[in-house]
C-alpha cells in the first residue's frame, strides 16, 4: 500500500514547454521572441521612412518586453519651411507587426 505521506515527497515531474515559451527565473512562463532586436529595429526604420518621407532616422533605444519590442528615437520633419526633431515610440510585436505608434515633438 502506498503511503503518501512518504512515497511522492521527493518525486517531481517536469512536464516539456511548447517552442514558443520560456521560464523566467521566478517561474513564470513568457513567450519567446520571434523577432531579434535587429529585424525588429529594421522593420521601425522601413515603416518610418516610408510615413514620413524622410531617409534620416536615429533609433536612440530598443527594448525588449514580454509581448514584443519598443524602439524608441528620433526623426526630422518639415513644419512650414522649418526643420523639427520628433521623437518616436513603436511597439513591435512578436511576430514583426506593428501595434503602437507615438510621436511628439521636441
């Protein structure tokens, strides 16, 4: 008869993730990136050139989150005759699909 008490104390069982999950260090389960940093920044720059005309744009920043990336930096526009800076936010997700854009004015 089995005491269970004694018998499953010790006895783990480790079940195999899909592919598309990691564990984190606290045990918790988070996709893994499908799109390196570089594609990701890659596919901002293209989208970026093509919405606003322009060749010039300087990622300032990548960084990774759970569901994706964010590519953060800057890129000139044309006001009336007069040249701005705008800063850029761009939420990648997993897949290379754009979700968010912010842009604002320095």
């Amino acid at each position: 008869m089995f005491n269970f008490n004694h018998d499953f104390q010790c006895i783990t069982l480790k079940a195999m993730c899909p592919k598309e999950y990691t564990t984190t260090d606290f045990g918790e389960k988070c996709p893994m990136p499908q799109v390196s940093k570089e594609s990701a920044c890659q596919v901002v720059v293209d989208f970026l050139k093509k919405q606003k005309n322009t060749e010039k744009i300087d990622v300032a920043l990548v960084e990774e989150q759970i569901d994706g990336w964010v590519v953060r930096g800057t890129c000139p526009i044309d006001l009336e005759g007069h040249q701005w800076a705008e800063k850029f936010a761009v939420v990648i997700d997993l897949k290379g699909k754009i979700k968010e854009t912010d842009f604002a004015l320095l």
